[in-house]
C-alpha cells in the first residue's frame, strides 16, 4: 500500500506535465496493489508459522492442570467406632498372641456360639479419628511428554508443512503471472487506442481538407454539390469512429487504473503511447520442455503437491505403527493423601514411558493408508496430464506467436502500398485525374491498412508476452 502511494503522489506532482508511466511501473503496482496477490502472501506466512509448529512436536511438551471440587460430605472410613482385639508377648512361645477372655475351670479361651473368641481387651478407633475434611478439594499436575518414537509421524508433518510452505510461495508466483499478462493486455490495449485514436484524427483531418478543397472547387463550378456532400457524410463518419475510439480509450485506461491499484479516473501517458513500436520479429520454433517444466510455477506446485501426499502416506502408516513416548508428572493436593488428608499442599514426582500398539481396528486403519495412496496416485496423474497439456500450449503458443508476426510483416507491406496509393490519388486529383471518390476510397484503405498495422503491431507484443508465459521465462 505505501508502495502504490509513494508512485501515485508521484504522479500528482506531475499531473500537470504529462507524466509517462513505463509497463515494468504497472506491474509493480499491479502486483503490490492486487488483493489475491496480499492473500497469497498471506498464506505463504501461514505456512511458515505452521512449520514452526511442527518442528515444536520434536520437544517436550509441558502442561499444567488444576481443578477444584466442593463436595457435600465428609470422608469417613469407618461407620462407627471399631474396636480392635490386643495382642502381649508370650515368653514362653516367643510370640505375640491375641488377649482373649479364658475359662477359669479349664484354662481355654471362651468360644461364642459362631466360633469366635472374645478378646480380654480391646483398641478404640473413634469414628471421628477416620474422617476426612473433604469439602474443599484443591488438585494440580504439572506433565512433561516426550515423544520419542511416533511412527514417523512427526518427521513426516514437518516435510508437509515445508513443502506446503513452497507450495503457497510457487501459487503466489503464479498468480503474480497471471496479473502480469492481464496488466500487459490492459497496457498494450490503451497503447492501441491511443494510436488508433492518432490515426482517426489524422483521418478525419485528410477528409477535412478534401472536403474544404472539394467546397472550393463547388464554388468554382468544378465539383458538384453531390461531390461535396459525400465527403461531407464521410467526414461525419469519421468524426463518429473518432469519439468510439475516444470513448474505448478512457474505458481502457479504466482498467488499466484498476489493475494497477490506483483511482479509475486518473490519467497518465504510457511511455509506449509516444514512441513508435518496434516490434522484435524474432521467434524461437523449438524448445527444450524439460526446461519449460522446470521454470513452470503451476508445475512446480504441482510437483510439491505430490511430495505432499506423499508424506501423507507416512502419516497414514503412522497409525499401525506403535508410539512411545517419555512421561513424567508432579501432583498435589489439597488436601493430600500423603499425611493423612491434612489441608495442606504436598505432591510427588512420578516418572514413565507410555507405549500404544495398535492391535485390531477392522482394517480401518489399512484403508485410511490405501485412501493416502490413492490420494497421491491422483496427484501424479495430475502432474502428467499437466504436462501433457502444457507441450500443447506451448506448441500453440509458439504457433500463434509466428502467425502474429507474419501478419505484421504482411500489414507492413500493405501499409507502404497503401501510403504511396494515398500519394498516388491525392496527386491525380489535382491535377483533375481522379475524382473524389477516388480519393476517399485511397483515404479508406489507408486507414484500414493503418489500423491493421497497430492491430497486429499489439498482438505479436501480446503473444510475445503470453508465449514468455506459457514457458516460465516471465520476469517480474
């Protein structure tokens, strides 16, 4: 955007000079100004942060969770208080044995009707001994994961996402090719116009002094009246064609200025408007594709998308592959269960691997790789059939480009005949050889062999600058 300012507050300055803008200053502000050209851009930044990501998965991760739960009720372990059966040594058996209740008359421990002893003393728990204050439950952990082998998954994401990130830089260049052939027609279109527009004004001028000489000549008895009034329809017609031209010329530098990024009423002189065309006539007839191939943007996406899908074969294997990676946490509480739930924050650090295998999954699996497969084979059909079709165009290309000239030559040709018929015509009639009719008709086939001229002069340009497209040799 500064970049368009800077060259449109330029051209203000010099609004008052004719100021001439060059066709390389038109693309430059073509691609800097042009909306898909910053989304393009856009991506391309998108893609290198996600690459970024990508290389992160290579490092541990490290991640904090925290949570808090108000329960309704205590923790009690027991529901009432437990009294517990005492054991005391015996230095007799060197062991220690329970403290029952012993019959006096035989010496035995007194059995209950199911079997049991009762215990001559006893150990009191209060319930209230084991209950909890768990009303407010405060927790955290803190992990850290390593991955250390994930079935080449992460290898593999990082390849995507480099070559996703030349992928988004190869579509910006194309789309910038694009812009520019588009900019190039826009420029060469006004630069037609603009000649063209010289040439009715010069036409209408050569009707304007017919008409005036064959007026005098009525007045001197030499011409009719019905001389006179067909030069004058002539020059009406004339004057009409002049305004079409006209009018077609704003509307093009219209378009031009859209293009261009900058407001569609402003007018500027191209520097082609006011220098004669020298058209190159010099065309290649061969060329070597594998070349072409090389330079072709939209080949070279094609090209990285395939290396794409096939990184995402990798990722689709990665899924019957087995994943190990390296764990380790430190969790607290509160309150914590290492000092008998007292309110009070304390943790521990635990440290392990963790290993997934996948076993069974229907094929699911299997098929999501066959499906990646597939997904790549269809990108390689692409690649060919895209190269396929670009030998055609470029051999049209060349074709079309090599007719363009030989029309110019042919127009060149006609064109001097048509100058010298002109010089011919205007020197017979006076000398009162030739009518008027006769003049108007030289008048006619000059300016049809003038526009001729002009047309095929901008479409060998054009073809020049598609055929320059078509074979990836398109600077910018």
């Amino acid at each position: 955007m500064r970049f368009s300012l800077i060259i449109l507050s330029f051209l203000c300055c010099f609004a008052g000079s004719a100021q001439e803008i060059s066709l390389d200053s038109c693309r430059n502000m073509a691609i800097h100004n042009n909306k898909t050209m910053r989304i393009a851009n856009e991506k391309i930044i998108k893609a290198s942060y996600q690459n970024q990501e990508a290389r992160a998965a290579y490092l541990p991760g490290i991640d904090f969770v925290g949570s808090y739960m108000y329960n309704q009720k205590e923790l009690s372990i027991f529901d009432s208080d437990q009294l517990l059966p005492t054991k005391s040594f015996n230095l007799q058996t060197g062991k220690y044995e329970y403290n029952l209740v012993v019959d006096p008359s035989t010496g035995k421990p007194i059995q209950t009707p199911d079997g049991g002893y009762v215990p001559s003393t006893v150990a009191l728990i209060p319930k209230e001994a084991m209950t909890y204050d768990i009303h407010n439950v405060f927790a955290g952990a803190i992990t850290l994961t390593q991955p250390v082998f994930m079935g080449g998954k992460i290898i593999a994401m990082n390849k995507i996402t480099k070559y996703a990130e030349q992928l988004a830089t190869d579509l910006r260049d194309n789309e910038a090719l694009n812009i520019i052939y588009n900019v190039d027609a826009a420029y060469w279109q006004v630069v037609s116009l603009s000649e063209k527009k010289k040439l009715a004004q010069a036409y209408v001028n050569l009707l304007d002094s017919l008409n005036h000489n064959v007026n005098a000549m009525k007045e001197q008895g030499i011409a009719t009246k019905s001389d006179l009034l067909s030069v004058s329809v002539k020059l009406n017609e004339a004057n009409v064609t002049l305004t079409k031209v006209d009018n077609g010329l704003v509307l093009s530098r219209m378009l031009l200025n859209q293009l261009c990024g900058l407001p569609v009423n402003e007018v500027f002189v191209l520097a082609d408007e006011n220098k004669s065309q020298e058209v190159s006539t010099m065309v290649a007839t061969e060329y070597n594709m594998n070349d072409v191939y090389s330079q072709r943007k939209d080949v070279k996406a094609l090209q990285t998308a395939v290396q794409i899908f096939e990184q995402k074969q990798k990722v689709a294997m990665s899924s019957m592959l087995p994943n190990v990676a390296l764990v380790g946490t430190y969790s607290f509480s509160n309150p914590n269960l290492f000092n008998g739930f007292k309110k009070e924050f304390a943790g521990a650090f635990s440290v392990g691997a963790m290993v997934t295998i996948p076993i069974w999954h229907w094929g699911g699996n299997y098929n999501k790789y066959r499906a990646a497969k597939s997904d790549t084979n269809i990108k390689r059909l692409e690649l060919a059939d895209a190269m396929e079709k670009i030998e055609l165009q470029v051999s049209q290309a060349s074709f079309k480009t090599q007719e363009a000239v030989k029309t110019y030559n042919l127009t060149k040709s006609n064109m001097e005949k048509a100058d010298e018929n002109l010089r011919q015509a205007q020197l017979g009639f006076k000398e009162g050889m030739l009518t008027t009719d006769n003049v108007m008709e030289a008048q006619t086939a000059w300016l049809k062999a003038s526009s001729e001229v002009i047309d095929a002069g901008i479409d060998v340009q054009l073809c020049k600058v598609y055929l320059s497209k078509v074979l990836g040799t398109l600077n910018y």
